[in-house]
C-alpha cells in the first residue's frame, strides 16, 4: 500500500489531481475555493479575507480553514459519497458532492449538488454573492411624490388650485342654488367648523 | 374634513410600506451580538515590545483565539470542528501560532497578526498516545523545528510550511509517553515514560535527525501513578498508585535512579492519598491532599521538604522564564472575599517578587487556572500581568492590583434559557438612567427629519445613529407596551445564571449558584432545566417572578437531583433543596395555585413522579387533574417509546405525600435491528394557535387542523445509516417518521423515505412538522413538511349546521375519541446543513409563521412556512394563487435579505429561542452558540405599529401647517366675502 500511496501522491503533486490515497487509513481530498476578486465588493463592505473562511465535510464532521492561496485538504476520509460545503459571509456556495472511490483513488468525482453540474477539479467557486441588506433608494423627486406625504401635498394643490376654477366654472345660479341647498341640509361647510365660523350662518 | 381622511390615509400608507429586511443602517437598533470564546484552557502570551500587545487562547469549546491585553476584544478566532480538540498551542518565530488538535493528529499554523492560517499538516502514528506538543530551538535547515509527539510517535515538524522533517515510532505496546523534554542548550530531546505502568523509560532523540542516542529502562517495585511533575530538565516526580509514596526520578546522563520517599515523612497528619498537580517549576512540585495543597522544593541530591501548605483554595500557575536563567510562578490564593496574587522565584520561596491583594466578586467563584506575563518597568524591575480563569468560566487580567478587564465567556456555554418579565412601572419611579425633556425629544425628531429630507450632514448623521443606538427607551428596566422588554435568563454549563436585558443584550444580574457548587456530597453537579416557577399576574403582582433550575450531582441518569429557586429581579437564591430521588424528566403542569407557582412533575429513574411545590394547596389542585395527566419516556438506546399515566400515592415511601407511583399505558417498541432512534420532538407548551380552521379559498372548503399538544414527532434511522454522511449507501439506509399520540400511544402517521439518513433537525407546531434530512440518492439536503387534519370535523363545513347548532365543535375533543386523521406531505431540497430549527411564536399566533434554520454557516435564516405546504403544485390555480399558494419548486429559496443575522455569524449555534412580544406582529428571537444573538423579527412585517423611521416631528410639523393654512385661508375668504358683500 505504502509505495502504491506514493506513487499516487506524486500524481497528485504533478496534475493536481483531487483525491489521493494518504499514508493512513484514509484517502485525501484535496482542493482550493476560488474567491474572484471584484465580485461582491459592491453595495457594502465584504471581509474579504480567506482566514474566515470554513470548509465543512459532512455537515460538521470535519472543518478545516483555507491556506492563504485558497487550497484546503481533508486527511483520513474512508471511501464513499461525501458533501463537502464552504461557509463564506457573503457568497452563496453550492455543496458539493465528492466520490472517494477505493478501488479507484486517482479517479475525480466531483460534482455541484445546487445545478448537478459536475467539475473536473475540485475548485470551488461561490455561484453568486450575498447582500444581505436592503439598499435605500437614493433621493428622486419621484419618491417624494409618491410617497404618502407627497400624494397628501399633491391632494391640497389639486383642492387649491383646481378647485376655485372649477368653482369659478360654474354658472353663478346653478352655484347659488347649490349653496342654498346646503345650508338647508346643514351640512357643515369647512368654515363653520373653525371657531367663529359658526356665528356667520 | 378631508384633512382627516387624508391624515387617516396617510397613517394606514405609511404603516403598510414595505420593511422587508434590514437596512445596512438599521443593524444595531434592535440586534445584539456578543462574541465568546469559551473556558479557556491554555494561554500563551505575545508581548514583543512591537506591535499590540496579544494572548492566544486555546479554550474547552475548540477555540482558538487572540485578545487584546489591552481590552480583552477578540482580535480573531477560530472555531474548530466538535471533535477537534485543542492539545496544545504555543507560539513559533514571534509569528505563527501554532496548534495541535483532534488528538495530535492536526497540526496547524495560524498568521498571528490576522488568524488566516498559513500551513496544516496531519501526523499519523501507529496508536493512540498522549499528545504533547514542544517548541525546540533546534534548527535544521534554517528551518525551527517544532517537536510533537501523538500517538506513539515523535515527530520534527518544520514551523515555516508544516513539512515533517523526520519521526520515530515507539511502538512499545505498554509505553505511555509523559513527557517531552529538551535540555536548555543541547539539541537532543528526552521522551520519557512509563511502560506497563511499573517501569520507567527514558529514550535521548537526537533533535537533529531522530536518531535514537540512547535508551535506558529501570523498574519499579510499585506502580506509577498518571502524572508527572518535572522539577528539573533531567528529574521528574512522580506519585505511585497508593498516592502515598513520593518518587524522584533522576535520569542524569543516562543514568536512572529512582528515589522513594513516603508523604508521611513529609507531612504529619497526612490524612489520604495525595494528587501530584503536574507543573514543570525547577525545583518545586506542588501536591494535593484533600483541600491542602503542598508545595515541596526539592534540595540537592534528592532531599525534599516541604515549604508550605495552603489550607485555602489554590490555583498554581506554570513557570515563567525570566532572564539569567530565573523562573517565576504565580499562586493565587482565596482569602474570603479576596484572592491574593503572589509571584515567586522557584528558587526562593520567601522572596515574593510581587503580592497583591485584589476584591474578588464571590459571583465568579474560585480561581481554576492562573497564566502570568511579566514586562519591564521603568526602573528595570519585574512587572506581571496575570490571566485567571475563574470558576464560571468567565476570563480577567490582572495588573497593579486591579481587574484590567474582564470577560463573561461562561456564556459561550449555555444549556437552557428562559425569559422573564421586567417589573411594571409605577407612577414617581423613575427608572430610566436618562429622560428625555421634550426639547431635547423634538431636536431628535428634527434631526431625524433632516435626514429623512437627506438635509443632514455627515455629522447630523452620526448623531443621528448614535441616538438610535443608544435610545435610553430600549434598555428601560421597566415593562414595555409592546413587550419588546424582557429579560433572557440563562444557564450555563459553569453553573452560573445571567440575566440578560434584551434591549441591549448588558447582563443585569449574574449567579452562581451555590446549590449547583461542587461539595463533598454532590461531586459533579450539573445544571439540567431551567424553567419559569412562579409568574405573578393579577393577585400577586407585588411579588418578583422565580425561576426553577433543576440539577443533578453527576452525569448518569440516576444521580440525585436538585432543586433551586431564583429570584427573576435580582438573582437572590430564594431556596434550594437536595432531592431524595433523582431527575430525569421535568414536566412543567398547566396549573398554577394560588401564588401563581407553576406546579411541577419530576420523573425519576425509578418512573416515580414527584410533585412540586410541596405544598397542601398543590397537592388539591393535582387530585382534581389526577386523571388528565399523561407523560411518556423516550429511551433511543432500546428503541422504545412508553406512556404512563399517574396510578396511586407511592408505596414504599408512607411518609411522602407529594410521591407518585406511575402506570405503564403503552409502548412502542422500535425493531432494534432496523430503526434507531434519532430525534423526537413535541410542540412547545405556551403556543398559542388562533385558528383551528384552514379556509380553503380553492374549493370553498373548510379543513380543521388537528391541534393536539399530546402529538410526538419521531425520526428513526436504519442503524447502519446513523452516523456520518457518506458511510452508507443509499439502498441500506431509510428514515422513518412517525406521529404518535402520548396519550394513547396511536400511531397517526408513518411514512419513510428511502435512501436518506439523518441527522434529522425537526420542528412542531400548530398541526404540522417540518423535518430536514439528507437524501443520499440525491446527494442533497431535504426538507419535509406533514400537516395533519381532523377529518371527524370535517362536517362543520356547512354554515347551516352552524347556525342551527348541529356541530360538534363544542364536544371536548379527546384522544381516546377515534381519529379520523389525514396528513398531507410534501419534500422539498434545501442547501445547507442544518445546525438547530425553530418557528416563529406571536402573541396570538395570528401573525403567519416563518421557520428560522440555523445554518452549518452559523447564520440563521428566515423562510416563510408557505414554501412548506404540502398544496404547493407546479400549476396552482388562480384561486389558489390568491390564496397565497407559491407554484412548487424542487428546491427552497435561500433569499440573503432574510438571513436574520445578517453578515453576522452566530459560531458555534446550538439553539434558537423564540419568544412571543406583546405587539402581534413580533417575535425575539434569541440564538445561542458560542456567540449570542438577539433581534426582533415580524414574520409579516409591522402591520400593527408604526416603523422606526416614521418621523412624529414631521407629522406634528405638516399638520400644524395645514392648521394654519387653514386658518390663513378661512380669513382670506372671510375677507373676500366681506367684500364682495361690500360691493
């Protein structure tokens, strides 16, 4: 086993190959998360470094850290399916899904759980990045006029400044009888309503 | 008229705008977050006189951190996973921290500065050893070498990439290494130890290359004891089994001598065997016997005597290298309400380089483990500063006589939390540290007008976040209107309970608990329960609410209990009793009597119940319910589910009234060969359902939700498939889940999934459960929902029957009537692992409901429980649509605004608590790990208040302003009238 392992560690080294039998009772698996710079820098300020970042094996059953160039490695995994997911503050990655075969240690099996779309070497990427913030709109005078107070101010003018024309509009009869027909109802007009107003009628 | 009707509109407009999440700017206002590292093991300190002044800590929850000497801020941490066990840091080239974990076999290299880790490398061996990891100042290849041995094998590894430089086997089967050792100035190593526990060896490693110099063994009559004391780099003490025989062993050259010599000698009285505390001071070990610690110098040629004992508690601090070839300990001593710090040579007992007495807070308890730094002063004399950790974990530097600083880090642990109600205000008491005038109110509500009109300047905007922040309105230790106010009482491991104000997340008040001390006749107690005891309403409202904790001594099942009650207000320790009879489930009653003490049922090992309060009155009100109470027992070794009811007073026990004999009503057992048992859960006691009907818009229908609080949700796993993901295949694993009734112990629901496996997070509420699982044949995480409903109720529907009064709806409902049940499901895919589940709880449980999930990411996402409902389909109709029903997706969103956390992580989550605010709308939500988080959280938005920047000023101002324009206009027109009259 022992020179079989050697051998394949020197594969490893010269094609970056992902899994590896190890010296102990396990396999290897090696890989690197791959942050491209610029993405997620907008909207708000990113931690930006790798030294937070977490590599998670079945959901908890080891975590390991990334080495300043993005590399990571888990030691001693037995053969099977595993899952292996990043935890990054700010970026969305998808777990992924690495087969550790016995039989066949120098063999890749790696694939994105999210879109099932299968990678040649173990690189991870995150799918998109994260904001988790609302943006503020910035300042529009549209805001303002659809904005409740806007709408409310917009309402006045209308009763301002259309209103007398509409008033003035009217033939001055029909204007009168409309006033009479008012006061004898007793609805209270707006100015009746103020102190004083209601002394006039 | 119209200026109310606009007033009006304006004020339901404004209540509906949308607050989907957070703003960047609004983090802070009602969230908190307190970061914790835990109880710290081992520390090492970083005081070069560049740069900040650091301590790296390696702590019992897997932490690896650095603090500030200054303040005691993390400058960065690392949680490792939960079986990577710190052994041992220590600092290499002034840059690097180095660690080794999970039992010697990982070995990493951590940027001092910045914590980004530079190299990581795993070491094997051919069995399992003591770790022990030792910085040589060898250099082989320019390269320092750090030397580790693990599991039977001694390593050289190089500091600068991680790369092993040479190891040597010792493969002895009996061999048990104790300890590493390198002369001062010579580059060889001494790996010595014990094999087959009677003789000693002592191996000489070439430091350079491994090779093996020399190897000599020397038997001993006796047998050695665990630890060891090094007293010099060639002399070692050792106790043998009995504890009463001291042994000095020398290797000197290669030569062993071992030197006996009985405690009795030493010390007269010497009343049982003694303990060796393992140190490595030159010339000086300490031991312990009982209580009395001793501290013994050895003397030239194996001459030992004793220089002191110390009758009061003591911590021993490991030695510190001063220059000329000195060493200096420290030993701090509890002295009443003080503790003394002393730093002495260990050449020279009686000259202390420094004593100091500092006021200890007795709520800290005793010194565990004491870390010491020294520095230079200005006049060239020795200064220390000391790191002590105390017994409720929490972390304090010492310095010039006082507390430097100080951290709370018993909170990374805690085990159960409730909440408490602050006291009500009362008129003439003014509670809050600052009231604001009204001036000083409307010059807020200016500012904050300002910048709502983006007015204001950069420093405007300062104040005006710093007045968010700090509003005295927030942190009030009175009741609130909207209940946003409470206290968060929590137990922690250390046996310590906070009181956390959830304004502002500062502790209130702080205990620990006497009762869960560690004494003669309770060895290891430990902290189980934490529930509320008493919750004065109307009659006793002069009365502080209480808590009950609930306890054990020790870690198995049957160990005795205890009982504590703490005042909620101030933390005082009301009472506290020893139990006769162990604990091991606690069911809190629906019954209160009449000073609103919640009456409580704990279960022993021996399947008793036991009531409190022990009181005449409790025991009437549980006679009355005798026969409505039901509990049932979970044993997930077996696989067996069983229900018991109360049968009669106990038997054995005459005297004993508030003992009762319990009857078996019903198990289930589980086929051990083909199902384990791996989660159940309940629906919680205090949640409140609004509605027991769901409208069906669709078909005009009417289902009734089967609302039981006696239903049990377990998961069950084929045995091969429970433990870690990848073990198994798909075809040889299954998950099975049922929905039991605990009263009856029928079967509601069964159902597996086939080719999953756990772990399995679940949550139960109202008439459903949702449930996360790993699928294996698509390799994803997979969430369930089950929403069970009442078919005999199902004939309700007609309005008729109603009206005429033909219903049923009034008949008690009962789990011994039949159930007529059905249960609909539905699976969807979900990304991440899942740490802890919670659901949101209102007031009224009007408010729809959001699932909270703590992710593998420590983060905690919001998702509405719409995305769960098993009538989602690829095509809903347009009646469904307007429903609310969301057109089914293979997979559950993951939307980054509704991280509740939001660019924050929780490490370590372990638990979210949800907790109902009086305001409809909103639920606290309370997340624990090792950090802590709390925020409020409306499942469906503020519908029922007005949000945090609605501006009253702006309100108060624009209405004054119509008041006026009113009254300008209705002069103008009296005016005009006037004139037109005139005409």
């Amino acid at each position: 086993m022992a020179p079989i392992g050697r051998l394949f560690l020197l594969v490893l080294l010269s094609t970056a190959l992902t899994i590896s039998s190890g010296s102990g009772d396990g396999f290897s698996i090696n890989g690197r998360v791959k942050i491209p710079q610029g993405l997620g820098t907008k909207g708000f300020a990113l931690p930006g470094k790798t030294s937070n970042v977490k590599v998670i094996l079945n959901g908890g059953q080891i975590v390991t850290y990334l080495r300043p160039d993005g590399y990571f490695s888990f030691q001693n995994i037995p053969a099977g399916t595993h899952l292996i997911e990043v935890a990054a503050i700010g970026y969305f990655f998808s777990p992924v899904r690495v087969d550790v075969s016995a039989r066949n240690p120098g063999k890749v099996q790696a694939a994105l759980t999210e879109n099932r779309r299968g990678l040649s070497e173990l690189v991870l990427e995150p799918l998109r990045d994260e904001q988790y913030y609302e943006i503020r709109e910035p300042f529009s005078i549209m805001n303002v006029v659809k904005s409740p107070m806007g709408l409310m101010m917009g309402f006045m003018l209308v009763v301002v400044f259309l209103m007398p024309k509409l008033v003035e509009n009217m033939d001055p009869e029909e204007m009168r009888r409309a006033q009479e027909e008012m006061r004898s109802q007793g609805v209270p007009s707006l100015a009746s309503l103020l102190p004083g107003g209601g002394g006039r009628n | 008229m119209a200026i109310t009707y606009a007033v009006l509109l304006f004020l339901i407009f404004y209540s509906f705008q949308p607050t989907l999440s957070l703003y960047e700017d609004q983090v802070g206002l009602t969230d908190w977050h307190q970061q914790y590292i835990g109880k710290v093991k081992q520390a090492v300190f970083h005081t070069h006189k560049t740069g900040r002044k650091r301590v790296v800590v390696s702590t019992e929850d897997n932490v690896i951190a650095t603090l500030d000497l200054r303040h005691g801020e993390i400058f960065w941490r690392h949680v490792l996973g939960h079986n990577d066990v710190v052994d041992g840091i220590d600092i290499a080239l002034g840059k690097y921290v180095i660690t080794l974990s999970s039992e010697g076999r990982i070995l990493r290299a951590w940027n001092l500065p910045d914590g980004q880790m530079v190299w990581e490398s795993s070491l094997h061996g051919p069995k399992h050893s003591k770790s022990l990891l030792l910085m040589t100042n060898v250099i082989i290849e320019k390269d320092n070498v750090v030397v580790i041995f693990s599991n039977g094998r001694l390593h050289a590894v190089s500091c600068i990439d991680g790369e092993v430089l040479w190891n040597k086997d010792f493969e002895a089967e009996s061999l048990e290494v104790q300890k590493v050792i390198q002369p001062p100035g010579s580059n060889f190593v001494y790996v010595v130890g014990f094999a087959a526990s009677s003789q000693f060896e002592m191996y000489q490693i070439n430091a350079t290359n491994g090779e093996l110099l020399k190897h000599e063994s020397e038997a001993f009559s006796g047998r050695f004891s665990g630890e060891v004391s090094l007293v010099s780099s060639e002399t070692l003490v050792a106790l043998d089994s009995t504890g009463l025989i001291l042994l000095r062993i020398s290797f000197h050259e290669g030569k062993i001598s071992i030197q006996q010599t009985p405690i009795s000698d030493l010390v007269e009285d010497s009343p049982g065997p003694a303990v060796i505390i393992p140190s490595s001071i030159m010339g000086l070990f300490t031991i312990k016997i009982n209580a009395v610690t001793i501290f013994i110098r050895v003397i030239g040629k194996g001459k030992l005597e004793v220089v002191e004992k110390a009758n009061h508690e003591t911590a021993v601090g490991d030695a510190l290298s001063l220059s000329e070839g000195q060493q200096a300990f420290a030993l701090v001593q509890h002295a009443g309400r003080d503790i003394h710090l002393t730093v002495k040579l260990a050449h020279d007992w009686g000259g202390d380089l420094l004593k100091e007495s500092i006021k200890m807070d007795q709520q800290r308890g005793l010194v565990h483990k004491v870390f010491i730094n020294n520095y230079v002063r200005t006049d060239g004399s020795y200064g220390f500063r000391a790191l002590i950790v105390m017994e409720d974990h929490s972390l304090l530097l010492l310095q010039q006589g006082t507390i430097v600083w100080s951290r709370e880090d018993g909170l990374a642990s805690i085990i159960d939390v409730t909440t408490s109600e602050l006291p009500v205000e009362r008129a003439g008491v003014s509670v809050a540290k600052v009231e604001l005038n009204l001036f000083e109110w409307l010059k807020g509500h200016m500012l904050k007008l300002k910048g709502t009109l983006m007015l204001a300047t950069p420093e405007d905007i300062a104040a005006i976040q710093y007045m968010r922040l700090k509003s005295s309105e927030k942190s009030k230790m009175t009741r609130d209107h909207n209940g946003f106010r409470k206290l968060l009482i929590a137990l922690t491991r250390a046996g310590k309970l906070f009181a956390l104000h959830t304004g502002d997340g500062r502790i209130v008040w702080s205990r620990l608990l006497q009762s869960l001390h560690k004494s003669e006749a309770c060895q290891h107690p430990i902290g189980l329960n934490l529930s509320p005891w008493q919750v004065p309403h109307h009659h006793a409202l002069d009365e502080n609410p209480s808590v009950l904790v609930v306890g054990r001594c020790g870690p198995s099942s049957d160990a005795l209990g205890i009982l504590s009650f703490i005042d909620s207000y101030t933390g005082k320790e009301l009472s506290s009793s020893r139990l006769v009879h162990s604990v091991a489930q606690v069911i809190p009653l629906p019954y209160t009597d009449s000073t609103e003490q919640r009456l409580h049922l704990l279960i022993d090992a021996d399947k008793h119940a036991h009531l409190y309060p022990e009181t005449p009155e409790a025991i009437s009100i549980f006679r009355r319910e005798f026969s409505n109470i039901y509990w049932y027992s979970v044993e997930d070794e077996n696989g067996i589910i069983k229900g018991y009811a109360l049968k009669s007073k106990c038997n054995g026990n005459v005297d004993d009234k508030f003992c009762f004999d319990a009857r078996e009503l019903w198990s289930i057992v589980l086929p051990s060969e083909s199902e384990k048992i791996i989660a159940t859960v309940t629906r919680k006691m205090n949640e409140a359902v609004h509605t027991q009907a769901k409208l069906i818009a669709a078909d005009q229908d009417v289902m009734y939700k089967y609302v039981s609080r006696n239903l049990l949700f377990v998961a069950t796993v084929a045995p091969k498939a429970s433990g870690e993901i990848g073990s198994v295949t798909p075809e040889e694993s299954w998950l099975v889940v049922y929905l039991i009734d605990t009263v009856t112990g029928c079967v509601l629901h069964r159902m597996t999934h086939h080719g999953s496996q756990g772990p399995v997070e679940a949550v139960f509420s109202e008439n459903w459960v949702v449930y996360h699982y790993f699928n294996l044949r698509a390799h994803r995480y997979e969430m369930s929902v089950i929403e069970i409903y009442d078919q005999s109720r199902a004939d309700n529907k007609d309005v008729w029957k109603l009206v005429v009064g033909k219903h049923n709806l009034t008949s008690p409902i009962s789990s011994y009537s039949r159930s007529e049940v059905v249960t609909k499901s539905q699976s969807y895919f979900f990304t991440h692992s899942l740490k802890a589940i919670a659901v949101t709880s209102t007031a009224k449980g009007i408010t729809s409901k959001q699932l909270l999930m703590g992710t593998i990411g420590d983060q905690v996402l919001a998702l509405d429980k719409r995305f769960l409902d098993p009538r989602r389909s690829v095509n809903p109709t347009q009646a469904e649509r307007e429903e609310g029903i969301i057109p089914l997706t293979d997979s559950l969103p993951i939307i980054p605004q509704s991280y509740i956390t939001h660019n924050i992580r929780v490490e370590g989550l372990r638990g979210i608590i949800t907790v109902a605010a009086k305001l409809e709308s909103t639920t606290l939500v309370f997340a624990h790990g090792l950090d802590l988080f709390f925020t409020h959280f409306a499942p469906s938005r503020t519908y029922d208040s007005l949000t945090e920047d609605f501006s009253c000023a702006l309100l108060l101002i624009t209405i004054v302003a119509l008041v006026a324009a009113i009254f300008v206009t209705w002069l103008l027109s009296q005016r005009k009238e006037l004139q037109d009259k005139w005409r």
